[in-house]
DNA sequence: AATGAATGAGTTTTCATTCAT
DNA sequence: AATGAATGAAAACTCATTCAT
C-alpha cells in the first residue's frame, strides 16, 4: 500500500478495497483480473498502479483490513466480557453470520487462502489474522477453565484450536460453495437452501462438546 | 475424458492422471499451467487435447481418480467391519497420513476446490465425493449408536458432519500451508516441525468428544 | 535462443533475426518494440516467446550473429594473409562498406550498445565481439612489425586498440546519423552527402600514419 | 524550455538539468524516467511540463548547458593560446578527465547521442555542439601549423577531425561501459581497472602521431 | 505558479487451444 | 493417433502527459 492510497478519502480508499475483495472473493487470486478491479473500483488502471505496487500488494492490503475486521467484528467487544464461553462463541458465531452478509467476500478471501494454490502467499499473509485468533481463543480457554466450563486436564492450546476449527468450518461453510454443498447434504433437502444461522447452530452443537 | 484417453495403456493413462494431479496441486486450477501438464506427462500439447476436451476436464478427471482413491484407500476396508468407531476413524486418519505421503497431490487438490476461487466449478466436481464420504459416515454412526459408542440423543447426520469435518480438517493440515502453519502455531516450536502423525493424533482427540 | 527457434528453417530463422535486427537498429533496444519485431518477422507474439526467453534473448542472439558476421566478412580472409598490413586494412574497411550496405541493421546495432543506455548490457553482450576484433589486430601488428611496415618501438596493444579505434569510428560514421553529421560538417557540402567510400578513405588517412 | 524555467532561480534551474542530466545518463533518453527526474530534481512532475513543452525538450535544454560547459571547460581557454598543440591537447584530455569526475552525466549522455537509437533525435540536438568543436579544432590546427608543429601538407579538416575523434573516443572511454571494457580487454589486467588518467595518457599516445 | 493524482494507451509476457503435418 | 509449432487474446504492469485544485 503507497502512500498515495492512504492519502485517499476514507470513503474512496474502502470503495476501491472493497471492489478489490469483491474480484478476488469472486475468482481467488490468481484468477482475480486487474483491470476488473480497477472497473469496479471505478479507478484507472494506472491508479491501482499509484496506489499498490503490484496485484499481490493490493491482496496483502485486503488482508491488513479481513485482519482488523474479523478481529474487532468478532473478537474485541469479548475481551474481559464475563458472559460464559458458551455464549460468547455462540455470539462470535451470531457476528460472523452477520459478517458473511455485509463482508461475504472475506470471508471467501479466507477461503482462498487456504487452498494449496496459495501456498507460496498464505503463510506471510495469514500469519498476523491466525495469530490474533489464537491469542483470542487462549485466553477464552483459560477463562473457561476458571469458571469451570471447561474440564481442567483439556489442554489450552487443544481446546482453543478445537474453537478455532469450529470458527474456520464455519467461514468455510458460509463462503464456499463446495463447503455449503457439504452441509447441504447432510442436512438440507432439495426445496430449501441451509440458511447461514442454521450452519451457525449447526456448528456449535459440535463447539458445546468441549464443554462440561 | 476421450474415448483415445480411455484405451490408453492403463500405465499410461495413470501417469498422465498423475501428472497432472502434480501440476494442479502445485499450482491451483487457474495457476497451472497446460504446458506444464503436458511436458510432466511426457506427451505433446496436442495429445492432451485429443484425450480431453479442455483444461476442466482434466481437472474433472482427476476428480474421478481422487474419489475412488480416497474411498478405497481410506473407507472401503471398515465397510461392514465391526471394529469400534474409535478404532476405525483412527485408522482412516493413519491411512490418510499414508496416502498424505503417497497421493499428497490428492490432498492439495482437495483443498482446491473449497476455495471461492472454485465456487464456479466445485459443486459439480466435488459432489461425488461428498456424497461417498456422508454415506460411509452416516453407517458408521448408525452401527456407533448399536454398539453404544455414540449417544442415541445425537442426530445421525450431526455426528458423521463432525466426523467428516475433522476428515476434513486433518485433510487441509497435510496439505494446506495455511492450515499447517496455523497447527504449528498452537502446538509447534520453532526447531521443530509437527509431523504428520501429530496432526493425526491431534484431531482424533477432538474426535473422541463425540464418543462416549 | 531456445531449441524450438534453432531447428527452424534456416531461411525463417534468418529473416525472423533480420526483422528483429532492423527493429533494433531503429529504435535502440529500449525503445524496441516486440510487436513491431514480430509483425514485422511475420510471426505471432506467442511465437517470438517460444522461439525467445524474452527481449534480451532476442538482442544478444543478434548479436551472436553479429560477431561471426563482422568477423567472417570483415577479418576471416585476412588471417595468414601476406598482404601488407595497409592492404589489409583499406579492405577491411572497404568490406565494412559492403556490410553496411547489406548489414546496416548490424552497424547501426553496434553504436547501441556504446550507448551509456546499455551500460547494463553492454558488458555481457559485447565482450565475445571485442575479443575476436582485438585478437585480430594483435595478430596483424606483430606481422606489420615482422615485415618492418609498423615500428618496433610500438606496443602491440596500443596499436592494436588505434586500429580497432578506427574501424569503430567507421562503424559510427557508417550507422549513427550524429557521426555523419560531423564528418558532413567536416568534409561535407550542403549539396552533397560524404558517401560510405569516401568516409572508409578518410579514416584511412588516419590509419596511415601509425605506418611507417 | 519555457519561460516559466527562464526565469526561475539559477541554482533550482541548475539542480533541475542536473536531475534531469543525471537521469538522462543513467538510463539514455528512452528509457529514461520523466518521473524519476521530477523526483531527483525535487519538483512536481506538473512543474516540469510547466517548464518543458515535454521529455524531449528537456533533452535539448540539457544539450544547450552541455554546449556551454564542454566549451567553456574544455576548449575556451586556449582560444588565443600560444601553447603547442601537444600541450593544449594534453590539458584538453586532463580537463576532460576532471569533468569526468563533477559531470560524468554529461558525458554519458554524449554516448548516447552517437546511437542509432538516438537518430532520430541527434542531428538537431548536437549540432551546435560538434560546430563549436570543429571551429576549435580546425583553429588550433591553422595553429600548429604556423608554428610548424603539424605539417602544411596535411588537410587542416582532416587533422581537426583526428583530433575530435580522439576526443571522442575519450569521452566514449570515460562514460560507456562498453568501451571501458574495451579498453580493459586491450591495456588492463583482472586485478586493476584502468584509471581515468591512463585512458587520456593511452589515446594522447595516438594523438602524437598526427604531430610532426 | 505549483501540485501530484489521474489517465489510458502502450509495454512485455503468458497460455489455453488449434491445426497442419 | 500423435505431434508440437503457432496463434492471438488477455494478462500484469509502465509511463508520458494532462488537469483540477
């Protein structure tokens, strides 16, 4: 991200990161098409250029915003809250649905780069998002464990890791396609579509196992 | 597939097969590279097209291979066997710690198509194999439920989702960056890399809370 | 070069060269423009990339032409000749005349890469050229001094690189617009252009003087 | 060059040609940066199409100053003289050798005017510059023939054209890489780069030969 | 007078697909 | 049936120039 782009207008700078996510949501990275961004975005081609270095600059610069996003969406309004473990995930869960309708493309970002295809990007990408996410979790666990919701000899990292799979399933789930599928066939029927709080309840039936 | 892919010596067939398998799990369907495909497999460009209408269709093809794959190797044994669940998810998720070594290819290609960036093509090409895996899962739980090891109260599908999300998560830490460095992350060290087992290990915890 | 341009016909290959050859003599590598080298070679884009790495591929195979041609028509015959060193010479340059003719591309190549522009390049591209050159005039001093036509007392690198100097500044005047202008303001006419013969002859005159 | 440029501050119209200059050299005109010039010389890329008309104007502006300071540098302080020619074209080289040193840049781009690239562009833009030369030169040699240093037989165009050649040569010596090397390949060893100095002192040596 | 963001045509390069042999 | 050279549209990226402020 240039200079030049943070000098943007706020309202400008998230219109054309928006359009970014919206292109890349639609087609993952590699199949993600410059000059569509810059359609959408409603900005030259040249510009783009001004205000992010490469395509993969403006990528990483959606992820610096899923990063904060995700975290203050989901996570912030937790931390020190002294709701249980069970009704905090089952909010988390709650926002996240939320997310998926005003912010569904990063949550299919997400999804992207996880796929093999991102291997060469994904770990100096993703690396700050999961490790927010895993401090979250930790702290939850131990939380959990002084209230006693969650068993003594479970492992911190264990449950957390358990919780942050439960979380990741349940973006998948919501942004991928192959993901609803799956769940469709479990437990949909042909007439009607799983609607997402149905995936969040889904989801935490399996969460609540790792409470007492 | 061609009918001049299909009388293909068998040999010949499953080298293409795998080269190509090589090239997508490396790359992502839209990052690889039709060229490559072909100088792997060690035929001529034109070749390819005569075996196969296009690109998708080799992708498609492979999937044909993987769900065969993946059922024989990891479900087709425990059909009808009347060792304990436990036992058996166990030893799916060792066998897919084998195949991770043997067909990694398989695995990343897995990871592929639950990205947004295959939302066009997913569903057609991945439903199979879900269904394969849900039936094999749903009559593991139902003989689970005879034998006592899975509650009666718990929905059918609900467990054998669970099941499979964790097939499904074991399946995206052998092969996913993203999903090996977020494992590492919770349970690694800096000198040290998390082995295959571990992963396995690690997951079928999760998946004992679902057994009494 | 690849493989897939040295089994083209001879023929082909040559005027793919030559096209590219003129459009760099033209523009000057920077301003070379690949679209223009292959309309004009009357080939696709994709073929120039099959036959090429990139645009610097195809600039250093010119030159690889260049310097067996600049070196078989210009010093081949002479070698082991017993001609005096004069005679050589003054064919030299008056087979340079010739070339600049049938080769002009080639010439005007060559004042390119004198070019602080290619200062980059220049070293990797040119050095093969200037080793054949300088092992030629070396060779030819030694006999001029053996037959008593250059002195002694002379170094044979210093007189060596005064020849090589001339035949460079023929090569200029020959190809470079800026250098005929100056010979034009110095020996010229407004009514009459310094035709290629006169400059060779003029250089001569230059040469001459380090004869005894 | 605008008015606007005309009557900016000396100093800030100095450091905006030896921005430009500097550019210029390192990258010859066509691959040269009008940006990056706007950026070297500390101006918006806005000012300077206020000052220039556009690149190649400044490619000229940049010629003018280079007139000036080649001849006021070089050549102005032996008009009237009564040195010997081998003393004024001695301190001529040394001079240049020193120029080499504050304006390197100026050299550079002299190199790339001698090519083709450039053929279009050089004969408006370096004409008066080989005018001012060739009016020196021809002086000087009118000169040292009086003083019997040059022999009256001898054409004074022709001398005068040796000398600038020689000159030539020596600033091509000095700025391109290309006749660095040369240079190298005939006097240097791998261990030392041949100095500046010795450049002038070798091509002195060629000089000589044109004084009786 | 000065700015520097914006433009968009132009650049090099890639690649799925075709087709003459 | 098989080849692999050829295609050309489309990709990411650059840059001289303009213009609203």
């Amino acid at each position: 991200m240039e200079h030049t782009f943070k000098i943007l207008p706020e309202e400008k700078r998230e219109f054309i990161l928006s359009a970014a996510a919206r292109v890349f949501a639609k087609n993952g990275y590699y199949h993600a098409n410059v000059a569509e961004i810059c359609k959408q975005a409603g900005i030259s081609n040249g510009a783009l250029y001004k205000y992010f270095k490469n395509k993969e600059a403006v990528y990483r610069s959606i992820f610096e915003v899923m990063v904060d996003t995700l975290h203050s969406r989901l996570f912030a309004k937790h931390v020190g809250s002294d709701a249980s473990v069970y009704e905090i995930i089952s909010e988390i869960f709650r926002d996240l649905v939320d997310l998926a309708r005003t912010h569904a493309d990063f949550l299919a970002i997400y999804t992207d780069v996880g796929s093999c295809a991102m291997n060469e990007l994904s770990p100096s990408v993703s690396r700050k998002l999961e490790e927010g996410a895993r401090g979250f979790w930790i702290d939850l666990v131990r939380k959990g464990k002084e209230t006693g919701e969650i068993k003594k000899h479970v492992m911190d990292e264990a449950a957390a890791y358990y919780f942050d799979n439960h979380l990741n399933l349940l973006i998948y789930s919501l942004a991928s396609r192959h993901f609803d599928m799956r769940l469709q066939m479990y437990f949909g029927s042909d007439d009607e579509k799983i609607a997402d709080e149905e995936k969040a309840r889904l989801l935490m039936k399996s969460v609540k196992m790792i409470l007492s």
